[in-house]
C-alpha cells in the first residue's frame, strides 16, 4: 500500500499513524498503550495503542518500526521520526522538499 501523506519529521519525538490509515490495512492489532500525547498546541489526545513492526519501504529499503495510531484529524496520515531517516542513510531537505539516499550504488530522490 502507497500512503500518500507521509511526513520526515527530524525533530519530532514519536512516530504516528492516523486511524484511518490502520484501518484501511485491515486494522491490523495493536498493543495497548495507556500514556497519553502532548502536542505542541498543549493539546492531547489518547492514542489507539501500538502497530509493532510495521514496514516502511523507501527507496528499496525495508525497515521495521513500531507506530502510533491516533484518532482524530491529523494535517498527514503517517509520521516517521529522525530514527527512521538515520537507518536509511538520507538526507531530507525541508526547503526542497526532498529525501535523498543510497541505494544500489546511485542516489535515488525521493519528493
């Protein structure tokens, strides 16, 4: 599945997956989670629970990562964090809107 709306966020501290998102994959299960989130806004919101290893493929690389999901209206549908742009060796650019990385000896750039 191509989601569409996904956001390279360095300075954010948790990835997140909206609702309708999981529940357009079959509402895959989640592990519960009883912390709640603080946005920036001061806002907060209780999350649904835990997709453990969910596949991230960019780029033709794989990574496994563990997400968020939130109810709610959300300005994209998935979140990844620094961690995430780290494993894959990438670069973003947020003025050009752009991830570069390796991948199979050329750079590949992802917009």
């Amino acid at each position: 599945m191509v989601v569409i709306g996904t956001l390279l966020d360095e300075g954010a501290s948790v990835r997140i997956m909206s609702s309708t998102i999981w529940k357009a994959l079959g509402f895959p299960h989640l592990v519960p989670l009883t912390q709640n989130l603080l946005a920036f806004n001061r806002g907060t919101s209780q999350p649904l629970g835990i997709l453990s290893k969910f596949p991230i493929i960019l780029g033709g690389k794989t990574i496994y990562i563990d997400v968020m999901v939130i109810q709610g209206a959300l300005d994209f549908n998935i979140l990844l964090v620094r961690d995430y742009i780290y494993v894959l060796g990438a670069l973003v650019s947020s003025l050009f809107c752009v991830v570069c990385l390796l991948h199979k000896g050329r750079i590949v750039t992802v917009d």
